[in-house]
C-alpha cells in the first residue's frame, strides 16, 4: 500500500457529482500536484484529504491506516492556504509556534523547533516581525513554516502562491520544492498553473469533470499526452484533425485516431534524420516571447504554430515562406481516455 491512498472515492454537492470514484496513490516523500481548470474537483479532493469535508464514499489511508473518519485535528495534517490565515497580532514566531502551544509541547522544545524553521524558510532576523510589516512572499513563508512545524505525515498546499507575483511566485518554487526534498515531506499542491506544476512536481494528477484523466511524471505529462484536453491544457500543442494532419503532411504514415498532437517546439528547421518530413507554409503572424519566437504558419491551409529559439538575428516576418522538418514520431495520436 502506498503512504497515502485513495479509494473509490466519490462526493456530491447538490446533486452535482463533484469527484467520481476517484483513485489515486502518491508514495513517501513526494510531491504530487493535482493540476486542473477551475471547478474540476481538486480543491474539494484537498479539503477531503485534510478533513475538513467528508466524502460521499470510498477510502482514505495515510501510512497504512483508514483515516476516512478521523477529525482533521487527528490526521498529522498540515495545510497551507492562499490566504496565508496567519494572526496579525501575533509575531512571526508566535504564529510558527502556535500549533506547538496548542499540542502542549514542552516550551524549550518550541523554542528550538520554531527558530529550526525560521532558519529552514529564510526568515532570520523577522522572528519579532509581526505580519502587516512582511511580504506578501515572507507571511506564505511563515505560513509554511507554521505547518512544518508540527512534523506533519502529509503537508497539503492549496494554491499558495497564486497570489504573488511572477518573480516572487519562481523564486519560492524552487524554495518549495528545496524544503520538500530536504524533509522528505510527503506533500500534495493543488494549482491550476501548467508551469508550476511542470517546475515542482514529482507526478502530476491531471483533473477534469471529478476524474483523474491522466497521470505521470512531468515528462511523460507533458510529451505523452493522451486526450486532446490534457494536451490543449497541458501546453501550447497544435491539435489536429485526421484530415488536418493529412492536409500538412501527406506523406506522414500516421497511426489511426481522429486527432493527433504536436509540440510547437517539435518543428526543426534543418533536417536530423532520413524520416524527417518537410513541410512549408506561409507565415501568418509573428509574436515574440522572450527567449523563444512563436510563429503561426498557414500549412495547406492549416493553421501550425512553431517555437522556435530566438537567436541573435532578426526572425522571420509575417508574409515569408519558411520551411520545416518534423520527425513523425513527434505526431502524438490523442484518444479519450480516462487514466
């Protein structure tokens, strides 16, 4: 049995089934995403997780014991939220030491633990700080660090950085993700950013409708995708019909399915290998993404969009022809499958 596990797990809020037997299984020491578009269940799997809502049916067990029904106090959870939830009138470290006090761990031991974590999240020097005078990345630090603390079996991360801004949001993944590896935390995140769950993640549970439709490692996620909503979702593929994709490469001997996906970043403009196949179009429009120039080519009438990495030399304007190698094994066949 895996650290933690779920069974047929199932909920419904007004005659709406929000989860639908859902099974998942996530190891010790991972970190697994539940990624999705809003509305999809992950947040409602979270908050089963935790406790602090009950399931219709099925079976939850973390370290091999059935805590279906066990109050959320009970289950050596720890959760950080969006919101931070920290108490404005308490000082950084009043607020990390909180769940201690409330679990009348003896006050030397709150005292080592607490600085134990301000040193792990970086916050040296604001133990005395209270939250009003922090930044918005320092409270979710703080807010981590209170659920470090109490040496949780599994921490659950909802949506914790989606309120910051980019560069603040990049640099506490890698801050995240480091603390993780560290403590050998188990750890669920639920998050509807593709990138963020690209950059942290051991697997990624991809949701839609109350399902898991796929799951995997971030490389399989995302060069095996296998229906067209995990890879429109998942990234910025090129998702074509049969007839399309015979439209742009007819000589392609392509397995049969009615869609097929391809990367943008897939389209080379040189020739690797015998198999390659060229393919031209008209450029239609030209946006540039920093370190990467996205082109939108009409191919036999079809619209293709191609990445490629901008170099030092002015790309290509909008009205040229351009040419293209792609090796077929980068046509993806896309089914409706459920994982």
């Amino acid at each position: 049995m895996s650290y933690v596990q779920i069974e047929h797990l199932s909920k419904t809020f007004h005659g709406q089934n929000v989860l639908k037997q859902l099974e998942l299984a996530i190891e010790k020491g991972e970190l697994v995403t539940l990624l999705g578009p809003s509305g999809c269940g992950k947040s409602t799997l979270l908050r089963i997780l935790s406790g602090l809502t009950a399931p219709d049916t099925g079976t939850i067990y973390i370290d091999g014991k059935d805590v279906t029904d066990v109050s959320p106090k009970n289950r050596e959870i720890g959760m950080v939220f969006q919101s931070y939830a920290l108490f404005p009138n308490l000082t950084v470290s009043q607020n990390i030491a909180f769940g201690l006090e409330m679990n009348k761990i003896p006050k030397a031991d709150i005292r080592q633990r607490v600085q134990e974590m301000i040193e792990l999240v970086g916050l040296t020097g604001k133990e005395q700080n209270y939250p009003r005078e922090l930044s918005g990345g320092q409270q979710q630090r703080v807010a981590l660090a209170r659920s470090l603390v109490t040496r949780p079996k599994v921490l659950l991360l909802d949506e914790p950085l989606s309120a910051l801004d980019a560069q603040i949001r990049k640099n506490l993944q890698k801050q995240l993700r480091t603390i993780q590896r560290e403590l050998n935390m188990t750890t669920v995140l639920v998050t509807h950013d593709q990138e963020e769950a690209m950059a942290v993640s051991d697997r990624i549970y991809i949701m839609n409708g109350g399902r898991i439709v796929q799951h995997g490692s971030p490389h399989e996620i995302y060069t095996q995708p296998r229906s067209e909503f995990v890879a429109r979702f998942i990234g910025n593929y090129n998702v074509l019909t049969a007839e399309q994709l015979n439209r742009i490469a007819p000589d392609l001997a392509a397995p049969a399915a009615e869609r097929f996906a391809i990367r943008p970043e897939t389209f080379r403009e040189q020739r690797m290998a015998a198999e390659d196949i060229r393919l031209t179009g008209n450029i239609a429009h030209v946006t540039m993404l920093g370190n990467v120039t996205r082109y939108e080519l009409n191919i036999g009438e079809v619209p293709v969009l191609v990445d490629s990495l901008h170099l030092s030399y002015e790309p290509e304007q909008a009205g040229a022809t351009k040419t293209l190698y792609l090796c077929p094994k980068d046509v993806i066949p896309l089914y409706d499958t459920i994982a």
